[in-house]
C-alpha cells in the first residue's frame, strides 16, 4: 500500500529529526522512502530482496509504545484510536499461544497484541479490492515488529475521484461495496473507512482501475459478539475519524456492518464533493451536524456522481442505522440494476473467476486440519525452543540448526492452506519458517526444491 498525494485527513506526519527512515529492515528489505506515519508506527516503500517484490512495510518500534504507554493508541487533532475499554477491539482478538524466539518483554504489550492480530487477520482476506499481505517478522536492529503488504501505486480515493465521470465514480462504489460484503460475510467489519485508506491501482489493465480497502488497524470481529448497553456520554472513547465514523459510534452505541455502511457513503461523499459531508473537530461536533442530514439533500451536494449514486449515498448517511441500505451486497446489487447503463461490461473476467475459486476454497472449513496444525506448531516449538535451550546450554551461544518437515499429500488436499496456516502462526511467534516445493520419484527419492 502507499499514500501518494495524501490530502485532508490522509496527510502524512513529517519525519521528526533523527528519525529519517532506515536502508534496510531485517536484512532482507531495503526501503526506498517513507509512506505514511501514524501514533506508533511508520509505512515504508521497500523492496523485498529475498523475492525481488516491491512491498509495503508496516512497522512498529518497542521504544515508541513505551514512551506512550504502550497499551493505548494515540489520537490526534482528526482521529482517536483509544481504548474502548471493556466493548472495544481488545475484547475480539485473539492471543498469541506459542513464542517460537527469544520475543522481549515490550513484545506482550497490547499495542504490540493488536498489531499481530491485525496480521492475523488479513492473512485469512483475500480479495481483489483489499490489499494482500506477505510476511510478519521482527527487527532486532530496529527493536521493532512489522509485517508487508501489496505496495499500491496508484493514487488515494480523493485524488482519483477529482472530477471523475460518472461511469468512474459508480464502477469504484461497486468495487469498494463488494470488498466490504466480503469482509462482513465472514463476521468482520472495517470501523475504519475514509477516503485516505483507499487506494486506486491503475496499472491493471485487464481490468481497469481497482480500488483497493487498507488499513485493518482497527477491525473489529462482530460474529456472536454480545450487545451492550450505551455508555454514559463522559465515558465513551470512538474508534475511527470525525466525519466518517457512524452516529451510533459517538453515542457509544457498538458498531455493526450498518456502520461501516455510513463510514463508506461519508467516504464516497467526501471523494465526489471534495470535502467531508459534515463539518466539525471533533466528534460531538460532527454528531450535531448529523443530526440534520436528509438524504435528499445529496442529489444536489453531489450531482457529479449521478441521480443514483447521489440517493444511494443519502441513504448511507441517514443518522438511523435502521433507515440505511441493510448491507453492502444490497449495494452492489442495486448499482447494479440501476447505473447498468454507466458501467462498463462487468461480466467476470478470467482473473475473477480464478479469484473466484480461491476465495471459495480459502474459506472451506478447516476440516481434519486442527490436529495436524496443532502437531506442527508443537514440534516447531521443540525445534526451535528445545533444540535452542540444549544448544545454548552446552556451548552458551544459540545454535543454527535447520530442520525440514515435509507435507505429503494429492493435489487439492489442502497442503497450501496448512502451510500458510503455520507460516502465519510462527512469523507472529517470532520463528524462521522457510517454504519450498519438491518432488517425489518412484523410487522415493526427493528431487530438488524450487
């Protein structure tokens, strides 16, 4: 992912002196300039020189979460990412069960937990509107965790929307409404969406433009989450950006798919017109303006965007989440039916149908795997534990020893999905994991890797 031209609540942080960006990360990426900055962390533009990949960085120092507390995310003048205290993300994620390296103490923070568990998650989302992520790994040199991405080239929401026709506008609302159904359908939503964390890649020329949804900082898992009550007005702390972040969020009401409804209409708004829908600093500021929206107002806010874009987008904005579309696949089937005239020929090409199989295969229950990848992840642990407190303990230096497990099965058992399951888990641990392909003879004897 990258952020070039960022505007309005998308500008990045100036690096502050002594903090120039560094010329390689772990060895492996060399990064060629700084993306973005948050209240943590940085976004670096690298090359991974391992698999000559251009990628995005994401990475967050140990120093910086212990001069800032460590457990809570900073807010700035647009954004507060606070704790929500008990309802808040902290309460969906998931831990980390194994350490498979000598992980420091500032490691076990709750930034640090978040961070993983963003990871986690976006290696289970594989979408052609959402960036795809690669590798999880922590820095010794730098005292940091990070993990890449698909590096996006390719513009920001707003700046790609800027007097864009209508057929432009209603071919990206399409893209971005099928990302978030996809999103929803497996029990997740964004809590994030702003014009900032769209990017459009134009390189792709088969399929034109496509926009792709990044930043999943602040996702949420909603499937089976119980309800809870309002919390007094002094006490709520929201998640996300005044002006994109649904009503019922400020009024401490929990989120659901119906918010990140409102946050992509606001997103869409604010692209198309060339400024936020409503005005204001602060939350409570914001919420007062809300308050007064009717959706028939947007026809004339937003005539660019056409007759039926512009009400679809009034209806994303009612303050009643009862009043909005109910979900994103009501959207894409909508502009659908009624902007056919202004899309292009969207019959799936060959790359959707491929995507198509993957995604499906992808998210198959996880049949008769649990104990398999339950046995690998405990023999990688006397691997690179056991064998490493022996070792150390006999010549006081950890040893470099390198094991192979080979997975044998028939095509289409599911071999990749086990391995990119105990990838994912042991890059968050802090192990080494290395993958290869190989072939068997007749005569049982293994042919080279590749």
């Amino acid at each position: 992912m990258t952020k070039p031209k960022a505007t309005d609540e998308s500008a990045p942080r100036a690096s502050p002196p002594g903090r120039d960006p560094p010329e390689r990360i772990a060895g492996r990426y060399r990064v060629t300039s700084m993306l973005g900055r948050g209240g943590f962390g940085q976004v670096y533009a690298a090359v991974d020189e391992l698999t000559d990949r251009e990628v995005a960085l994401k990475l967050i120092r140990h120093r910086d979460l212990t001069a800032r507390g460590g457990d809570t995310t900073s807010a700035s003048e647009d954004a507060s990412r606070a704790s929500m205290g008990p309802f808040g993300r902290a309460a969906t994620r998931r831990t980390v069960t194994r350490t498979f390296g000598s992980t420091p103490e500032s490691a076990s923070s709750e930034a640090v937990s978040q961070f993983r568990e963003e990871f986690r998650i976006l290696t289970q989302l594989h979408h052609p509107n959402l960036a795809s992520v690669f590798d999880f790994g922590r820095c010794k040199e730098l005292d940091a965790e990070y993990f890449t991405q698909e590096l996006v080239r390719g513009p920001v929401l707003s700046d790609f929307l800027k007097g864009a026709s209508r057929e432009t506008i209603a071919a990206i609302f399409v893209q971005l409404a099928q990302a978030l159904d996809y999103i929803h359908t497996l029990g997740l939503i964004h809590d994030d969406i702003k014009p900032s964390n769209v990017l459009v890649d134009t390189d792709d020329e088969e399929r034109g433009p496509q926009a792709k949804l990044i930043d999943f900082g602040l996702v949420q898992v909603v499937r089976g989450r119980a309800p809870h009550a309002s919390a007094d007005d002094d006490s709520i702390v929201v998640l996300g950006t005044p002006g994109f972040a649904a009503p019922e969020k400020v009024r401490g009401e929990p989120a659901d798919v119906r918010s990140d409804i409102y946050s992509l209409g606001a997103t869409m708004y604010a692209a198309i017109r060339g400024q936020r829908p409503f005005a204001g600093k602060t939350f409570k500021e914001v919420l007062r303006a809300q308050k007064d929206w009717r959706p028939e107002l947007a026809g004339a806010l937003v005539p660019s965007a056409g007759p039926v874009v512009a009400e679809l987008i009034g209806r994303m904005l009612d303050p009643d989440p009862a009043k909005r579309p109910p979900s994103a696949r009501t959207i894409v089937l909508e502009l659908l039916r009624r902007e056919a005239p202004h899309l292009r020929d969207h019959g799936p090409t060959k790359v959707d149908r491929r995507e198509f199989a993957r995604l499906l295969v992808e998210h198959l229950p996880f049949v008769d795997r649990d104990k398999i990848l339950e046995g690998l992840l405990r023999r990688a642990s006397e691997i690179l534990l056991g064998n490493a407190d022996a070792g150390a303990s006999r010549s006081g230096a950890r040893p470099r020893l390198i094991r192979t497990v080979i997975v044998e099965a028939p095509e289409g058992m599911g071999k990749q999905r086990l391995m990119a399951e105990l990838r994912r888990e042991i890059q968050i641990g802090d192990g080494l994991f290395i993958e290869a392909n190989c072939w068997s003879s007749e005569s049982g004897v293994l042919g080279p890797f590749g």
